[in-house]
C-alpha cells in the first residue's frame, strides 16, 4: 500500500508538466521536472512535497500575482478539459501558492481563490487572509455563502470554523465567532449536505469554547426542517459526548427511570493488537416510551501516566416502555496513526443519557 504522499509521482508530474507548457510563458518541462525532483524530494513528506511544488512552479511564474494568477486560472481550464484532478489533493498547491504568493494582494487573490476552490477546497489558503484582513475577509466569506457554486458557499463556511484541523489557528473567530453566524445562518438551509455538513463542524468548533451560543442556536433552529435540526444535531456532538445539561435538556436526555446493571469488562487483560470487550444492560423501568443515548468512556493512559477521557458513541434511538437490552461491545487496541497506547492501567465507563458509571478497571500489557 502506497503512502499518501506518493500521490507526488513522476506520471502526477509528468502530466502536470504537459499542461503548464500550454499555459506558463517559457515554461521548460525537462527544467521543472528537474527542479521537483531534488535531492531531497524522496525524504518529503505529504506537506513539503506539496510546499515544494509550489516553490518549484514559482520559479517559472510571474512575479506579479495578479498575472500569475490569471495564469493559475487558464492551467485550471485545461486541466478540467483533459479531465484531470478535479478535487484530487495532489493539486492543494494551486490554493498554497495563493497563500504563499498572493497575500499582499487581496482583490487578485480573493478572486482567485473563488475560481480555484471550485477545483479544489481553499479551506486552508483563506485562513490567512482572515487573519491579515479581519472583518473585511469574513465580509468577503459572507458573500461567498451566497454563491450558485455550493463549493464557494462551503468555502464560507468550512474556512472560517475557529478549530479547523490541520490548519492554522484563528484565535479572534475562537474568542469571539460573532461574525461567523450570518455565514452559519445563510447556509442553515443550503440544498447541498456538503455544505450543510461543514456548517455543523463549525457548530461544533464554537461549541467548544462558547456553548451557550450553540444552545442559542439549538433553540432558534429546532423544528425549522428536518436539514436543519440534523446540523443542529451534528453541531451539538461535543456537549453531548461532554454531557453538558443544558443540551441534554434540550433533547430531552434524562436519565430518569433507566437503570443500567450487569457492566462488566471481559477482558481485563489485554495486549497489542487484541480488543477491549465489555457488555451491560440497560433497562427502561418507565410506563412510556423514552429516548436512550448510549455512550462509553475509555481513560486511556498517558506516557506521563495520567488518564485521558474519550467517549464513543454506542446508539441514540428510542425504546419502548419496559425494554431491556444487553449490549455487548468491542473496543479495538490495534495500533493507529492517530492515537498511541500506552501501557498499563486503563478505565472504562458507560454512559446512558449523559450520565456516567463508575469506570472499571482494565491492564493494557506491555
């Protein structure tokens, strides 16, 4: 299996190369190839292999962004005509050369990046200018999530979330997202889930730092479709897996008359790469219906020894008066990118409608 950052290939290039010799002035084919293919480009990884293909087709462009730019626009056409990349990450250095090029030119650059994240996302490229232009950019973005293309309107949306990831930080939009809410309000109702979507991990993002505004929202939004109440949803994940009351409440998550019994952990032992399996009943003693969130909590164990919390979602729906049900689970340990294990002594705990057991004890061995 390739890594991703072989996406940078000689065929990548060689395609590539072809087209700029259409569309770049005195563009050398044999010269750029050349160029990418330095000492150092087997050692890169994904980002500077990305960052260096910027800096290599630099040195063939303009040095006037607004001419380079028109440049970027025509490669763009050519490519989409010869049915390449369209939306393929190998191409995320059209929006890093806006960035890195076209900062200190705002009109040229906010236009480009309205052509070009129509072919690939600018969700990252914009992130500067918000913080060099402030209010003016966010203006900009406002507009932007008016936009007939739903990419340009995701834009608006998924550029602006104060936390996210990867990119670079926005701490004014984290202190204050005041601004970012007439874009959230434009989108509420976007025909396009992608753009719908992005709206409920910006909800998310703010949620984080300010919840009350969410509960706000949560409360001006409900009932007014079916789209929306499902971003709202989506946009709550963080309070709900944090089971903040408020918006427990708002989705009527009570634990009254559930009783949960016969938790135990099977397997108290583990090693690398074997699962974690657990199981518990949870009972609806109510004489009606009720709506049952089922979550478990992992304290996983840190190299400082410490314990870090992360809740999983089990299911959401609702049982009838008198159901009880057993659940049993598995709770993988094989070794991901993401997350590293560390040996030694770990909890777990079941969480029904925000309400949380007391944890169990498991080892991970060495």
């Amino acid at each position: 299996m390739s890594a991703l950052k072989d996406i940078y290939s000689p065929v990548f290039y060689d395609r590539l190369a072809n087209i700029l010799q259409q569309t770049v002035p005195s563009f050398d084919k044999k010269t750029f190839v050349a160029q990418i293919f330095d000492d150092s480009f087997s050692q890169k990884e994904l980002k500077d292999r990305m960052r260096h293909t910027t800096k290599v087709l630099r040195n063939f462009m303009p040095d006037d962004f607004g001419a380079a730019s028109g440049i970027l626009e025509k490669t763009i056409h050519l490519l989409r005509e010869n049915q390449h990349g369209e939306d393929s990450l190998a191409y995320i250095f059209f929006p890093d050369y806006i960035e890195t090029y076209g900062l200190d030119d705002y009109s040229n650059a906010v236009k480009s990046i309205e052509f070009v994240t129509q072919f690939i996302s600018c969700e990252f490229a914009v992130r500067p200018f918000i913080v060099r232009y402030g209010n003016q950019m966010i203006e900009q973005m406002e507009k932007w999530s008016l936009h007939k293309s739903h990419k340009v309107r995701r834009l608006a949306s998924e550029g602006s979330r104060p936390r996210l990831p990867w990119a670079m930080a926005l701490p004014e939009l984290k202190k204050d997202p005041t601004a970012i809410l007439p874009i959230l309000e434009n989108l509420k109702n976007d025909p396009s889930e992608y753009v719908r979507r992005s709206v409920a991990n910006n909800l998310n993002d703010i949620a984080k730092d300010h919840p009350h505004i969410i509960l706000s929202i949560a409360r001006q939004w409900k009932g007014h479709s079916k789209e929306t109440d499902a971003i709202i949803k989506h946009g709550s994940r963080t309070l709900l897996k944090q089971g903040h009351p408020e918006i427990l409440s708002h989705y009527g998550l009570d634990s009254k008359g559930l009783e949960t019994s016969g938790f135990h952990i099977n397997t108290p032992q583990i090693k690398l790469p074997q699962s974690l399996e657990f199981e518990f009943t949870v009972n609806n003693t109510n004489k009606e219906p009720k709506h049952i969130r089922l979550e478990y909590a992992v304290y996983y164990n840190k190299a400082n020894g410490q314990l870090s919390k992360k809740v999983f979602k089990i299911s959401e729906r609702t049982y009838f008066a008198g159901q009880k049900e057993t659940i049993k689970r598995k709770q993988s340990f094989k070794p991901i990118t993401t997350r590293k294990f560390y040996p030694g002594l770990h909890k777990l705990s079941i969480i029904v409608n925000g309400e949380e057991s007391n944890p169990e004890l498991f080892h991970l061995l060495g």
